[in-house]
C-alpha cells in the first residue's frame, strides 16, 4: 500500500493515563517501534500541538492500545458541528472508539479552527496539518505510516472525505506553514458517517428527497446564517462566496485524483440536518474513477442517530481490518 496515495482508484472510553509536554508535543514515556514488538500498557498522549502553536484548536490526543502488536494501524478520528463547535475529547469514548482501541488500532482526535476563529479553509489546513505530524512522528509511537484511516462524523465526515480525496494532488486544503512541508497527508481508508461533500447541492438534495420527520422543515444550507454560510463567510448564492463553494467541492478532487483510498460510507435516509444524497453523490462520484466505495444508507435512521454507532463500528472495522491486513 502506498503511503502517499494510500490506495488506488480502483475498487478496491475513558481516558487513560498518560502525558505529554504541550509545548513541545514530546512524549514523556518511550513506546518501542521494534517490528514484532508490543505497545505493553495502554496511554493517551494528550494536548499535542500539531501545527507549532499552543491553541487548543490546533491539538490531537494518540491512543496507544494494551498489548497491540507494532507498528499500529492508526484511525484519525474528526469531530463533528457543522464546521463551528465540537471538540476532540468525543471521538475518545463510544462503541466506536472502544471498538478501534480494542482491535489493536491507534486512535487519534483531532481539533481544528472552527468557524468562529477562522473561516474556510483554515479548519480542513489543521486536519491536514495533523496528518502530517503524525505521519512526521510516526516512529515514536509506533504507528504504520501505510495504514492511516480517517473517521470522522457530519462536518467531520467532511474532513475525512477531505483527507481521502486530495491526498495526492496540491489543493487550497494544504498549508506548509503549519509545519512538516513535504509530508504527505493522504489516507489509505475513509469512514464517512453522513457528511456534505457538495455544499452546493444539499438544498436542491433536500427538496427533492425531504425526510419523512421534517419535510417542510429541514436545514437549510444556502442563507449566510446555515453553518456552511457561516464556515465560507456568507450566503451560498452570492458571487463573493462563489470561489470558496467551488473549492469546497469535494467531488470535484475525486475526479482530479490519480489514487484514492478506500471509502467507508454511511448515512440515514431520514437525515434533516445532511441529505443522505450527499453521500450518494460521493459514491458515484467514485464510482465514475473506477473506485467502489461500501455505502450504507440507514431507513429511517437521522443525523447523529445512535444506530450509527451501534449497527455500524464493528463492520466497519470489519472492512478496515481485511483492507489492513489486521
């Protein structure tokens, strides 16, 4: 598997104890990267700066497993909130992060610029700025540089998604001054649970399939107060949103992209908050460069329904695993 591309176009909770220097970003414990090697006691290196600033917005905490056998596959795991709230302590606890630890994986959360600190594109600069340390720091903890996924949920299934279709091709994602220029940030997996990937056309999504719960009353996206508006820094529909709308596009780089990773996607049918037809455009969008992604559409199933978390971890990784090779 290629690390920079990470795949082809073809088909293809509680916190622990632990620390870390949060200025630096430093472990203060040693992890053995030895090939055959063991991770031994489970930790959490918290508060790592990844972008050489000392915000919170730009942190990650690395969950090492107990006892996992080096070098880790590692699931980037991205918060959700419509691109404006949210924290990475979430993607820490959950059927799903258990599930992710208990495999023998590495589990990294991510915070990013929200939109209220910063607007498009600075929150996706952060995720890719954090793929990029970790790929950088790889070696200290033990982590498999070929087995990278991203997870992420709503606006962090946007992230994910992000990660996975511009991972080989220069995009207004990229940021070298947020450190490790020259690193790739790709991905070898994607797991997308409902999240836009064309901002664009979620309205026209919406209408033409309005959920069963609220069909006259579902989120709109294109007014400058929606939280795509507020991300892009207004309404959707006028020119000077225009260039930013274009950019955000993530079909449009699944079409660029000479090799995607593999893309694990899911979505309820009964969503008010992200039409599930986002997640069907994305697939098609793959499917048109030959790359077949395993998509779920949930019945009846909303944005940020349990069912999520309870029907969908263990065949998730499920996939991850058969694709990892662990």
């Amino acid at each position: 598997m290629d690390a920079a591309g990470g795949g082809s176009t073809s088909s293809g909770g509680s916190r622990l104890e632990g620390g870390v220097d949060a200025a630096s970003g430093s472990s203060d414990a040693s992890t053995s990267t030895d090939a055959g090697g063991t991770t031994g006691a489970a930790r959490t290196i918290t508060n790592v700066y990844y972008a050489g600033s000392t915000s919170a917005s730009q942190a990650l905490d690395l969950l090492l497993p107990a006892n996992a056998r080096l070098p880790l596959p590692l699931v980037i795991r991205i918060h959700g909130g419509g691109f404006s709230s949210g924290d990475k302590g979430g993607e820490e606890s959950g059927t799903a992060a258990k599930a992710i630890l208990a495999k023998g994986y590495a589990l990294a959360s991510v915070n990013y610029r929200l939109s209220g600190e910063a607007l498009f594109p600075a929150g996706a600069k952060d995720v890719k700025a954090a793929v990029r340390w970790l790929r950088a720091h790889a070696a200290e903890y033990g982590l498999d540089t070929d087995r990278f996924a991203s997870w992420g949920e709503s606006a962090g299934g946007y992230m994910a998604a992000m990660l996975g279709a511009t991972g080989d091709q220069a995009t207004v994602f990229d940021d070298d001054s947020l450190g490790n220029p020259g690193v790739s940030s790709a991905v070898a997996a994607v797991v997308d649970w409902y999240g836009p990937v064309d901002l664009a056309t979620m309205d026209s999504q919406q209408t033409a399939h309005p959920p069963a719960s609220c069909p006259s009353s579902w989120l709109q996206h294109t007014p400058a107060s929606s939280p795509e508006g507020q991300w892009l820094g207004g309404a959707l529909d006028t020119p000077a949103v225009s260039t930013k709308l274009t950019q955000a596009n993530l079909v449009a780089y699944v079409a660029t992209a000479k090799t995607l990773p593999f893309f694990i996607i899911a979505h309820g049918d009964n969503d008010c908050q992200v039409p599930w037809g986002q997640s069907q455009e994305l697939t098609d969008a793959l499917a048109k460069v030959g790359n077949t992604a395993n998509l779920t559409i949930l019945a009846g199933a909303s944005h940020g329904d349990a069912r999520f978390e309870s029907t969908q971890s263990t065949p998730d990784l499920t996939l991850l695993a058969s694709l990892f090779g662990r």
